[in-house]
C-alpha cells in the first residue's frame, strides 16, 4: 500500500492509524503524462486505486483536517465523476490491464474500471458504507464484503467476458483523442515525478464521454 505524499503531513508517525501498526508506504502516486491527463491517486492498494471524492477537481492540501490520516472525501461522488473516470482510464494505461478504481466519499463509494484493450469502460452503482436511517453509523455489511471483494480484486476478477465486448460498451476514448494522444496513453504513461505538472490536455476530453454507455458493475 502506497499513500500519495500529499498526505504525509497528517500521519503523526508512518503506522496506520486503526491500530494494527502496519507501517505505511508514501511516496508519489502522480500518473499520467504532462501531454495528457496527469493526477494524483491517494492510495495505491496492489492493483487497486483509491480516490476520494474532492470537492475541488484539483487536488489540495488538506488544511481542514483534524484526523490523523483522512482522505479527503467531502465532495459527491457525482460531481467528482469525471476526475474519477480520468483517473480510472490513466491508471488502467498505466498498470497495462483492467485494474479498479475505488471511488469514495463520506457516505458512498463508486467502483470504476477501464478495459484499456477492448476500451470498455464500467461504473458501479452508488453503494452506501452507512445503513440509513440508523443512529450509530452502522456500517452497511454488504457494502463492506463488496469492498472486501474490491480489495482483493485479484482474485475475483474474472476477466472481460466476450459478450461484454460484443454488447458494445465502448468509452469510444479514440473519439476524444488523436492518434498522437492516443499513443501516448498506450506506451507512454508513468508512475510518479508529476507533481505540478500541467495537462495540456484537460480534463474536459474524458468529461466528454458518452456516460450513458457504460457497462453496469454492480447492480442495485
Ligand atoms: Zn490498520
């Protein structure tokens, strides 16, 4: 597990914060290319991403946060969507295989992931980590064995069926991209030392994307 550095000023000492003592791993989760989209993921889990729900599309320092290590999650994850599909289809080019992306705010998480050979593209419903109405916060215990199943996504996964492909779910990602960019996505992407690097290429070509195409993850 690698926490991104951002977050390093809020970990009182370098052990997780449950209790466990399991020492954590910071470094630079910065993906991308400075020609392309480039971001941050907060915590790389094996081949597994996380990324809070920001309230702010750009990543900030968490100045407001009194835990001892907390993603910032205050945004929805509705409004963080398209950062999160940018972050899912940047982090499947750059592990070179379908790999998911936890999406997560205070209340819910989201489940991406981006096929970046068949460019399938598939979103899970919202999932509630809380049983509502209910005092206590109790976790909701389907939402948890979901995420459990995430977390070992290793696995469980079992591949991207041929009907999936035949059904035509396509982010159609070559649309919003030429064939230079597309290139660059392909062979091109890298694991950290982009840190404040501008995108030339904003954000707004994956916001473009067809959202109504996407393969359903999980249902509700
Ligand atoms: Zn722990």
């Amino acid at each position: 597990m690698k926490i991104d550095s951002g977050y390093a000023d809020l970990l009182v000492n370098m052990e997780c914060p449950c209790g466990c003592n399991t020492p954590i791993n910071v470094g630079d989760n910065s993906i991308g290319h400075k020609e392309v989209w480039n971001g941050i993921v907060d915590i790389m889990l094996g081949p597994l991403a996380v990324s809070g729900a920001k309230s702010k599309v750009e990543d900030k320092v968490l100045e407001d946060s009194n835990t001892v290590c907390e993603l910032d999650t205050s945004g929805k994850l509705e409004e963080a969507k398209h950062q999160l599909i940018s972050e899912t289809i940047t982090f499947a080019f750059t592990m070179q295989s379908v790999v998911p992306l936890l999406g997560i705010s205070k209340e819910n998480f989201r489940v991406y992931m981006y096929d970046p050979d068949e460019d399938l593209l598939y979103e899970s419903t919202t999932i509630p980590l809380f049983v509502f109405p209910v005092e206590g916060r109790q976790l909701h215990i389907t939402s948890i064995i979901a995420l459990w199943m995430i977390v070992n996504f290793d696995h469980f996964f079992t591949g991207v069926k041929c009907n999936q492909i035949e059904f035509g779910y396509k982010a159609d990602l070559n649309k919003f991209l030429d064939e230079y960019h597309c290139d660059i996505y392909k062979h091109h992407l890298r694991i950290g030392g982009l840190r404040h690097v501008k995108s030339k290429h904003s954000k707004e070509a994956h916001a473009g994307m067809n959202m109504g195409k996407f393969n359903r993850l999980i249902s509700s």
